[in-house]
C-alpha cells in the first residue's frame, strides 16, 4: 500500500489535496494512510462490516453482472480473524 498522492488520478489528486488543506485551515491534521490499495485488500477491509449472508449475495451479483475477479477478491480472502463467527 501506498500514501503517495502522486498515484491518484490528477484530477482526484487535485481534491484531495483541497480537502487536506481546508482540514488544516480548520485545524486538523489529516494523513493519508493509503492511496492505492490492490483488489484482495479492499475485499477484506469491505468484508469487516458485512454478514455472511450480504457477502454471498454480493459475490452472486458481482458473478451474475459478469465480474468474476471481482467476486474471486471478496471470495478468497476469507472472513477475518475475528468475525469467523459471524453470520
């Protein structure tokens, strides 16, 4: 993962960067953490929140509207450690 906001598309980059500045006219100081993220990351992050059952329906849709790497990510990176139990 990357913070490097050179990575961002110009034109989100270019807000981004407006809205640090404006966070810092108001006194608070904002990092990115990250900039980039590779496909299996963002499925865990997403995963975190979400039941068992919203996942499946999410990767039966991404599968049914033709993308299948898409629901590959969500499926493969598993629940997390400590949502195991969930449902």
């Amino acid at each position: 993962m990357s913070a490097n906001l050179n990575l961002l598309i110009p034109e989100f980059r270019v807000k981004v960067e407006q809205l640090l500045e404006n966070c810092r006219n108001q006194g608070v100081i904002m990092i990115p953490y990250c900039t980039l993220r590779d496909p299996y990351t963002q499925a865990r992050l997403w995963r975190q929140s979400k039941s068992t059952a919203v996942i499946q329906k999410k990767i039966n849709e991404l599968k049914e509207k033709g993308a299948p790497f898409l629901a590959h990510c969500i499926e493969i990176v598993g629940p997390p450690a400590l949502l195991a139990g969930r449902r």
